[in-house]
C-alpha cells in the first residue's frame, strides 16, 4: 500500500478510537480499506520518532493481524 498524502514518511499510524497502530508498510492489499477509512473520519496519528516502540509509549498497541509478523521478525 501506498503511505497516505501527507504521511509520506510515516510508516506507523494510530487509530485514536481503538488506540491501536497500523504499520502501513505492511497493510495488506485485502486491508487497505481500514486506512482509506481511518483518513477519512480524520480520527488518526502519527509519531514522532516514528517508530513502533513510541507508539507503544503513547499506550498503542500494534493491529493484531500485524502483531504476529513483527513478533516473528523479533525472533529472527
């Protein structure tokens, strides 16, 4: 998926509703309503440093379809 205009160099957002973060790099096709959506209600943040360790931080936690992927690249 392509980064958001205006995110173009923000890989990690937020869901304010939900506090729960989308690395947007690794949305899959099938998924890239959920952001298209997010943008929409404006309901969204960024980090700064952005990084997934700020946005834990900041009380996110990272999309649970994504959680698994990036706990798996931990162990590697």
């Amino acid at each position: 998926m392509d980064r958001p205009t205006r995110f173009e160099n923000h890989r990690y957002l937020g869901d304010k509703r939900k506090q729960v973060v989308y690395d947007v790099d690794a949305i899959e096709p099938g998924d890239e309503e959920i952001i298209d959506e997010l943008m929409a209600t404006e309901q969204f943040i960024s980090f700064a440093p952005d990084t997934l360790p700020e946005a834990r931080n900041r009380g996110y936690r990272l999309w649970s379809r994504q959680a698994p992927a990036v706990e798996e690249q931990a162990s590697e």
